[in-house]
C-alpha cells in the first residue's frame, strides 16, 4: 500500500518557488495494513472524560499540515483518544504507542474539547523496536473554550526505517490557553504542522519545537497562529541540529487578520548546523491585515561555537559528548515541559545513543 499526498505544509503565501518552502508532496510506501490497535487504558483524572469519537464540530478545524493529510489520517484511523475537560486536572493524562514488526502502522485521531475554565494535559508517545519499517500519523484536534488551558505534548522516538507525520489544528475562544510542544527526534522522515485560529479576546497560543536530523534524515515542518480576537497572544519557538546529510524545512507564519488590533505574535527558530552537507531552508512568515498589532520573527542558523566545543572537550569530554551536552542545552525549554520525569529521562537515553553514534 502506498501513500501520495499532493501537498503538505502549505506556506499560506506563496513565494518564490525555487526556494523549495511553498509546500511538499509525499510519497511513501506503507509496510502492513492499517489493522485496529487495542484501546489505550488511560488514568483519567478527576473532571476529564473519555468519548468514543470527535466532538461535533472537530472536522470544520484546519490544521497545519491541511486537508491531504488530514483525510489520510480520518480514512485510515486505527487508534485515537477522544477527551472532554469539564474541570481541572492536575496530573497529565499519557499514552504510549509502540510500533514494530507485527504492527507496523498507526493513524491515531485524537481530539480535546475544554470546556469552559478546564484544564488538561495529554502526552503522546511514539517508539519503534528494533530496525523494523514502520509508518506513523497523527491528527490531533482542539477546541478550548473561555479560559479553558490545554497542554499536548507529542514525543516521537521512532527508529531509522520509520515515516512519521503529525498534524494538529487549534481553535481558541476568550482568555484560553493552548500550548502545543513537539518533541521530533526519531525517524527517517518526519513531517509535522500545527494551526492555531485565537478567535476571541486575550487568547494565548504556544508553540515549542525541538528536532534533531542526522545521516539523512528529512524534516519538514509548518507552524501558523492566525490572529482572529483582539489582544490575543502568541509565540512559535524551535530549536534544532543538523549533522551528516540532513535536511529540513521550517516555516512559522504569525497572521494578524483584520479585527485583531493589539495583538504581539513571536516567532523563532534557531538551528545548529554540525556538518556543511546538511541543508537547512527556514521560511518566516508574518502577514498582517491590521495595523495596530506586533509581530516580530527571528532565525540563528550557524555552526558550534569552536571556543565553546574546545572547552568542554578540554574538561575530559568527548566530541559527541560536548556536542550532546549542547545540543540538550538548546533542547531543555521544551524538554522541560514533558511533565512526566520518566519520558523526559528516556529522551535524554534516546539523545545520548544518538548523538554516541553520529
């Protein structure tokens, strides 16, 4: 069975098409049939319930990586989580996939309704075993309504001989809160996006991507906060590394429509380049329709500090432990976020092996 999407991660404006950042079309073929995976046993806590599908209204939600994919994931779904948030929780709510050999592929469709002043914090994880050829995606869709809080966190750790894509659409009403980290550090292709409409007044939007391309690896990627309400809020973060002969697109677009006077949208990206075969296109975007507004975006892409290797190396560390203790510095404001102390040590495991090997 194979897979083709015409167009993934669309730049909501066109630009110069030899630059390579306007969109991209997949082809991939999928080892094994989409067969149902049993159902995950959540801990749910208190004020947070599981449904047996989408609430209404989830599929008029866009999302970063667009329709392509999202019509992939909602005709091959075979797993997914579906919540309300009635009240507060404080302990996060976890799930684990693991991919391998007898169960090769995975469509999970999640959803996340928060009711009015809720709270929730869903954390998927996503493995392989071994060197099997495995095929992942991923929609996740969220509604938060008047100062409702949700937190997802998606951590993707998969092997070598594996094709990920994650695709996540955001709608977000009075005072709410959305965060949104990514953690993309596994597989041979990794294709991820995220929109986020902040539709009503003092709305916040977060986003926090770390990713990590060795061998060659390909990553792309596409992040959108479109600003609806007044004074509403956000701010795309990434930060990544490149070695051998990888490759990755970034494109972070911030856009002010009419309407959303004294909004401040931030968007960054900073990239550390370890080899000079790498390629490395990053793609800002800020597109505005109202004048009373603030957006500002940034991007460092550039090599290792020489001095700053030297010197761990000059304490008794290797190469690839100085440039692993780098790389996590970069990586720690989103690894902080992963609220469960067990994953978080087993993506610093994770980054260890890599780096030892690269």
């Amino acid at each position: 069975m194979n897979i083709t999407l015409n167009q993934v991660n669309l730049l909501p404006v066109r630009t110069w098409k030899w630059l390579g950042v306007n969109g991209t079309a997949v082809e991939e073929e999928i080892p094994g049939e989409f067969a149902a995976w049993e159902p995950q046993a959540l801990n749910l806590p208190q004020g947070i319930k599981q449904n047996a599908a989408a609430f209404n209204g989830a599929e008029q939600i866009e999302t970063g990586m667009g329709k392509d994919a999202e019509q992939f994931v909602l005709q091959n779904q075979n797993a997914g989580i579906h919540l309300t948030a009635e009240g507060s929780a404080k302990e996060p709510i976890t799930a684990e996939y693991v991919l391998d050999a007898t169960c090769p592929a995975l469509a999970d469709y999640n959803t996340i309704y928060a009711k009015e002043n809720s709270s929730v914090t869903l954390v998927l994880s996503y493995r392989s075993q071994g060197s099997a050829s495995v095929f992942h995606t991923s929609l996740t869709k969220i509604v938060a309504e008047r100062g409702a809080h949700v937190r997802l966190v998606q951590v993707q750790l998969l092997g070598d001989n594996a094709f990920h894509f994650d695709d996540v659409g955001v709608i977000e009403k009075e005072n709410a809160v959305v965060e949104v980290i990514h953690i993309e550090l596994g597989a041979h292709k990794i294709f991820s996006g995220c929109k986020a409409r902040l539709e009503e007044r003092r709305c916040r939007f977060e986003a926090e991507t770390i990713y990590l391309g060795d061998k060659s690896r390909i990553i792309d990627m596409n992040y959108v906060a479109q600003h609806i309400g007044k004074e509403t809020e956000s701010e795309i973060h990434a930060n990544g590394a490149l070695l051998d002969e990888s490759q990755k697109i970034y494109r972070g677009t911030i856009d002010f429509l009419r309407g959303a006077a004294y909004s401040v949208g931030h968007e960054s990206e900073y990239t550390l380049l370890f080899s000079p075969r790498v390629r490395n296109r990053t793609a800002p975007l800020i597109l505005c329709g109202e004048e009373n507004v603030e957006g500002q975006h940034a991007a460092s892409i550039g090599k290792i500090d020489p001095g700053k290797l030297f010197y761990l190396m000059s304490r008794g560390l290797s190469e690839p432990q100085a440039k692993q203790i780098v790389i996590e510095a970069q990586f720690t404001p989103a690894l902080e976020k992963i609220p469960e102390e067990a994953l978080r040590e087993s993506v610093h495991d994770w980054l260890k092996e890599r780096m030892s090997n690269a």
